[in-house]
C-alpha cells in the first residue's frame, strides 16, 4: 500500500482550489490498479469546499467510482470533512451520470 | 429530517475559507479585507461579514468570457450565489461551488446572505430575493448568517450515500 500525506502534497496551504488541483495531479500521479493508495489527512481539519472538491470529488466526474474505490482508501479525515467529501462525491457522480 | 449537525466551528470555519478566498482570488483589493463575526446568543445566530475595496463581486464574475453575454450585474451576481458554475476564474473546470454551498448552508438554517457590491445590494433568504441598485460603493461586502445546527429546513434531494 502507498501512502499520500495531504500535509506533504500541499504542504503551505490546504485551502484553495488551485491547492486541491496540486493534491488531485498528486493523487493521479501516485495511484495505480495494483496498489492501493492511502490518502491520510493527518486529523487535520480542512473545512474549505473548494479544496475538498477540486483534490477528491472531482475525480468522481472523471473516473468510475468502482476505480477509485479499487485505487484509493482514505484515512484520517476528520468526521465534518468526511460528511462534506461525501456530499460532494455524490454530487460530482451525479453529474457524471448525467453528461 | 434534519440533516445531522456539522460542529458549529466547523459550519463557521467554511463559511470564513469560502469568503476569504472570494476575496484573496477574485478581489484584487488594494487594501486587506475587513472580516466581522457575531455569535447572537439569544437568537443562536452567527453573523458573518467581509468587505474589501476591491474591483467588484460582478466586475470580477466578468474577468470569466462566459459571464461576458450576462448583461445584468444583478443577475450575474445572484447566479454566483445560487446557481452552481458561475466563477470569475476563466480557467479550470470545477469552479463555482463554494458560494453557492454557503449559500445552502445559509438557506437550510434559517439564515440568508446578503451582497453589497457597487452597483448592487442583494440578500438571498428562503423563499425571498430582494435586490435594489445604490449608488455606486466601492470593492464588496458579503453577509452571511445562520443558526448552527441541525438544517431547520427540508431539502428536495435525498441524503447522499456514504462512499468514504
């Protein structure tokens, strides 16, 4: 299993979405069908939309979900940024079926 | 059924990234930003403002070619904040959400948001829109309040499936 610390992929900000692509490019870079990733949030709170969307939810629009579930596993995130990612997730799935 | 209770800092910690970032991305103000907080006790109301002298909430919505067509800064100003999508940045392709997540935030919990921003003066409440034009102010001030806790107000859509 490979492990992605959020705090070293945007080590000076984890607020705007320019930080989110930095962490999604770090995402796609480090993943792969044969070894899980890790993505650990470090108990940090994040509490901004624009990141959470634009580093995970996003990819929900442009790959399978059964892929990402295959290729990421997500750790240490608290349980506000939890619930936030998963409305965003549904959100960006829906749009996906939709286009 | 109310939807289940985020921590009010955490409700209070997004709604502060949301407008600050507005500002720091969009501004261009010249001078900082100016940030108001109230925690009303007896009404359980928080009460948010941020003002900058930057450019403008509409004229920065138009730095983006596909606003350029909305004629309206009124109407521009309002898609921002209720539709998703409509963002001053002219590049990326998953912009525009975190105002009108706000904005939900606010609806859902008995609160609005409210812009002044040159040309227009506007609040968003559950089921009211108010705007009117005032003399021109410079830069923006964007409001927002709600009662933390649990959504007062139902949604139309379901609870979203955990996939985390």
């Amino acid at each position: 299993m490979t492990r992605l610390r959020v705090q070293d992929a945007c080590p000076s900000s984890r607020v705007f979405r320019e930080d989110g692509r930095v962490l999604r490019e770090a995402i796609e870079k480090s993943w792969s069908d044969g070894e899980l990733l890790e993505l650990d949030f470090g108990e940090a709170i994040i509490a901004s939309i624009s990141f959470l969307d634009e580093g995970v939810a996003s990819l929900f629009f442009d790959y399978d979900a059964e892929l990402i579930r295959r290729r990421l596993k997500i750790v240490g995130i608290t349980e506000d940024d939890r619930r936030q990612l998963n409305a965003l997730v549904a959100k960006r799935r829906a749009q996906r079926t939709a286009a | 059924m109310p939807r289940t209770s985020e921590s009010v800092t955490y409700l209070v910690e997004t709604a502060l990234n949301e407008l600050l970032q507005n500002v720091v991305e969009h501004a261009e103000s010249p001078t900082d930003a100016v940030v108001l907080a109230r925690w009303y006790k007896q009404d359980k109301n928080v009460r948010i403002a941020i003002a900058d002298s930057g450019i403008g909430f509409a004229e920065s919505l138009r730095r983006n070619p596909r606003n350029a067509s909305v004629y309206s800064d009124a109407n521009l100003v309002r898609r921002a904040i209720t539709e998703e999508g409509t963002t001053g940045r002219p590049s990326g392709r998953f912009g525009g959400l975190g105002l009108k997540n706000l904005y939900q935030v606010c609806l859902h919990r008995e609160g609005s948001v409210h812009v002044s921003s040159r040309t227009v003066d506007a609040s968003f409440r559950m089921g009211k829109e108010s705007d009117l034009f005032v003399p021109e102010l410079d830069g923006t001030t964007l409001e927002v309040d709600f009662r933390p806790g649990p959504e007062t107000e139902p949604r139309a859509d379901s609870e979203p499936e955990d996939f985390f």
